[in-house]
C-alpha cells in the first residue's frame, strides 16, 4: 500500500470503527446471521465499505447537485 491509501482493516473491531454508526447495527445484525462458510466474503464486503469513503460520502451529501422534478429528456429537442 502506499502512503495515499488507507490502512488496511485486520480485525471485526477495527472494521466496526471503520463504520458510520448508523451502520454498526446492520453490520452486528449481518455478522450474527453469516455462516461461518461466508464469513470470510462478509467481512471483506463490510471492510471495503469501511475504507472506501463511499459510505461517508453518501450519507454527507446524497442528494448534492441533484434536480428533482426534472427529467432527462426535457431538454432534448422536438424530432
């Protein structure tokens, strides 16, 4: 990794820290009914969501830059 990317998330805590806190119940809720076949995938899942930035990003500004009531082919003209 280099200096730029985010440190690498290694445990179920530090993936729960990584978490807004609205979403550590879905994860606690998901853990508790994954199978231990898929736990691995699970936790792979949820660590990306924890050091990807998406997350904090779309619960930030979800709607940023976003028109309502409009729709794409109003603009486009007449044929």
């Amino acid at each position: 990794m280099d200096a730029r990317s985010p440190r690498r998330l290694r445990t179920i805590r530090e993936i729960r820290g990584s978490l807004p806190e609205n979403q550590v119940e879905h994860f606690d809720a998901e853990l508790a009914d994954t199978d231990l076949d898929a736990l691995p995938a699970m936790l792979h899942r949820w660590a990306v969501l924890g050091t990807d930035g998406f997350l904090i990003f779309l619960l930030s500004t979800p709607f940023e830059g976003v028109e309502f009531g409009a729709r794409s082919y109003d603009e486009q003209a007449p044929n």
